[in-house]
C-alpha cells in the first residue's frame, strides 16, 4: 500500500447514520404559487372569453384585469396548502423509504455473504456496511465489508461477481458529487465512494454514511 495508507486504519461504526434528507420548502412554495397563479388566469381568461364577445376586446381586458385580482392571493394559499401537504407526505413516506434505499438488504431472510469462504489464514473482517455498487444506471444492492488485509462488496443477487481489493493495493479513497434527483428539491443526499486501486480501476459504491467509510480508508 501507498504511503498514504501506511497509519493503522481505524474501525468504523458498524451502524451507519441516515442520510438527512430535507426538502427545499422555499423553492417547493414559490413553484407551487407559480402554477396556481398560471392555472387560475387561465381559468379567469376563459371564464371572460365565454361571457364576453371578441368583438368587445376592450371589455374582455378590462374583465379579466377586474378577475384577475384574486389570483394572487389564492395561489399564495394553494403555494402554502401544497407546500405542507408535501412537507408532511415526504416526512411520512418518501422520506423514510429514501434512508431504507440507502440500507439495502436481501429478500432472502436466510441469505449471509460468503466472505468466510474467501478468508486467507489470518484474515479477519473487521466492520461491514450495507451498500451498493454503482454500475453505469444500476446500484446494485450488497454489502461492503473490510478485512484486515481486503474490501470486499458481495452483491445480493448471485448472478453478479464478487469485487475484491488488497489493502495494499489501494492507490485512493475520495468521495464525489453523486446524482442530485427530485428535481432538486431535495438536498442532503450522501456523496459516493470512489476506490481507486495501484491498476487504475475505480470501484464506486454508495452507502448512507461515506465518511465513516472513508474514515476507514484515510490515513
């Protein structure tokens, strides 16, 4: 192993924490004022149209401006009624199945990975992490475990191979931006970890607490 990893790697939490998700209220608020106020204009526009003739236009405008006057108001009343209703729908739901995505497990009750047959004599796993692999679009579900002398990500499903890397061939461990999604309204998701060995090939992964990962890793 490089130099950077010579001091002796200190043991993780075995339980990571969960990823603290947060909506970004303001920006949910100001987008659902915003549709509101375009949906009730629309609405006054064809409600003076059906009433008042194209011949008249002068009297149209003057009716949709008198109409009009309410629709600022109401669609801040709909922003804040939307904006609670997906605060609280998040916090219910969405949120906590976003932290159980970020503690993968089996569907298989009696499944356990099969480190012990890979063991060398002396080797000993020393802390695990619920993870998943990034592979192009796909995060597939296992789990990362450090020995004394390997990484090692088993994978759930039995159709994906095993990735393995010795201690003393690890060149880095940084963490990188991962994917922003929910069209950015949500903020706090966990950066993912990149592995880098003396070959070159970066291996990635995502687990809900990277930094008590990389603490593991950095000397």
């Amino acid at each position: 192993m490089s130099s950077d990893f010579d001091v002796e790697l200190k043991p993780p939490r075995r339980t990571p924490l969960a990823p603290h998700f947060q909506l970004r209220l303001p920006a949910i608020f100001w987008r659902a004022c915003v549709v509101a106020f375009l949906v009730r204009e629309y609405a006054v526009w064809r409600f003076v149209s059906k009433f008042v003739p194209r011949e008249q236009p002068i009297r149209r405008f003057l009716g949709f401006v008198h109409h009009s006057q309410k629709s600022f108001p109401i669609a801040l009343l709909i922003g804040v009624g939307a904006t609670l209703a997906i605060w609280l729908g998040f916090r219910l739901f969405v949120r906590p199945l976003m932290r159980r995505w970020y503690h993968p497990r089996s569907l298989d009750p009696t499944y356990s990975h099969p480190l012990p047959f890979h063991l060398a004599p002396g080797e000993e796993p020393l802390a695990e992490w619920p993870a998943r692999r990034l592979d192009g679009l796909t995060r597939h579900p296992g789990t990362f475990v450090r020995t004394n002398r390997n990484l090692w990500f088993f994978p759930f499903s039995w159709e994906q191979e095993a990735w393995s890397a010795p201690l003393d061939r690890l060149a880095s461990a940084r963490l990188e931006p991962t994917v922003r999604r929910v069209l950015g309204l949500v903020r706090g998701y966990p950066d993912h970890l990149a592995l880098t060995d003396a070959g070159g090939s970066t291996f990635r992964i995502i687990v809900a607490d990277p930094e008590s990962v990389l603490g593991a890793l950095d000397s």
